[in-house]
C-alpha cells in the first residue's frame, strides 16, 4: 500500500530560513511542496522519509534564496493492482460504490464488481448484494461507513496540470441593451489519481458479512 520513492529535486529556501539548519529547512520545503498531493504515475505523497544526498547550495543574481539540489525519498500510497485494502463506505450512486481510507477518498467499486445480483436502492441511495439463501434472497445493504474489504482491479492519472490559456477568440460584448450570454458550466474536475476494486470474489465486501 506505501512505497519508498527515490525523487531529486531542487530545493529553494528564502533567505529568512537561512538561521535554520540546513537538513531542517529542505526537510520542510520538500514536505511543504509535495505532502498531500499526486504525483503523476507515482502516487499520492504521504510525507519525507529521508535525505539521501545534497548538492552544493547557489544563490543566483536577482534571488537572495539558496538553491540545493536534494537527492531522497518519498513515503508515497500507491497500491499494487491485486493487493487486498479495507476502507469505509463514503457514499453509494448510480456509478458504484465510493471508498474512502480517511486520507485518500477517490476509490470506486463500479456496479459489474460488485457481489452479484447487486441492485441500487434509488430511494436509500445505497447499493445492496440480493444474497440467495435456502429461505430466499436477502438484502445486504452497503450502508455508508460501513467498513469493507476490495481488492485494486486498476489505477487512472488523469495529469491535471495547468494549462496554458484558451486560443478562442475572445468573445465580443453584446450591444447596449441586450442581456450577455450565459456563461458556460464550469468542467467537473478529475480527480488526479483514482482506484478501482472489486468486491465480486467471495471474502470480500462488508466485514460485517463475513464476521458474523
């Protein structure tokens, strides 16, 4: 589930952290600029596990920080397709089932891997396993929060640089007296880095049903 990534970077510390010791600063620079976010076709970073190298420091002309190249690595979650993980239910729609690990939310467990006949509840909001017994079939619901266990099936990078600005023309304004035209829906944003599981393999699914 976590993995050491060996990374270089170039480290800027602005002249106002220069009475702090050097590994101090680089320390919180690195963690400062990738704790918390997504790598592309690295994973998400968790947070600086050490140092293995630095270079000299320069100051340039026209900028008072010093700049040190940094050799070290990464504490990164990027789990390997197959490996079993436990989460919680965060909420169910018509797409699946939305995981969440507490620090990392974008997981789905799309409706052809779920444990099957599976039906969604429009009512609940929830998706629920129709369990065939010798009594008849029972509803399992999968109620959010509800911790559960799935295996990783694939991983999506959508890369969600910056890019650079619109080559349409720009838009003339309308003639005194007329209303402007409605502005288009803003995109719905990708999440940089998203799981996919299954549940569709006997052992996995809610703990509860297999606990109990």
């Amino acid at each position: 589930m976590f993995v050491l990534v060996e990374m270089i970077d170039t480290v800027r510390i602005p002249p106002w952290n220069f009475q702090r010791q050097l590994n101090e600063a680089i320390d919180e620079e690195l963690n400062k600029k990738l704790a918390n976010k997504v790598v592309y076709s690295v994973g998400l970073c968790i947070c600086l596990f050490d140092v293995i190298k630095l270079d000299d420091s320069y100051i340039f002309p026209g900028d008072g920080a010093s700049h040190t190249k940094v050799q070290f690595r990464y504490v990164v979650f990027h789990p390997f397709l197959d490996e079993i993980l436990v989460g919680k239910i965060k909420y169910c729609s018509q797409e699946g089932v939305h995981v969440t690990m507490g620090f990392f939310d974008d997981i789905l467990i799309p409706p052809e891997s779920l444990q099957q006949p599976a039906k969604f509840d429009e009512a609940e909001q929830v998706w629920l396993w129709e369990y065939e017994t010798d009594e008849g079939a029972h509803d399992l619901y999968m109620d959010q929060g509800e911790e559960i266990r799935f295996r990783v099936t694939d991983e999506i990078f959508v890369d969600t640089s910056p890019t650079g600005p619109s080559s349409a023309e720009p838009e003339c304004p309308p003639p005194p007296g007329e209303a402007a035209a409605a502005p288009a829906e803003d995109v719905k944003k990708e999440a940089p880095y998203t799981l996919i599981g299954t549940i569709c393999e006997p052992g996995l699914g809610l703990l509860s049903w297999w606990n109990n």
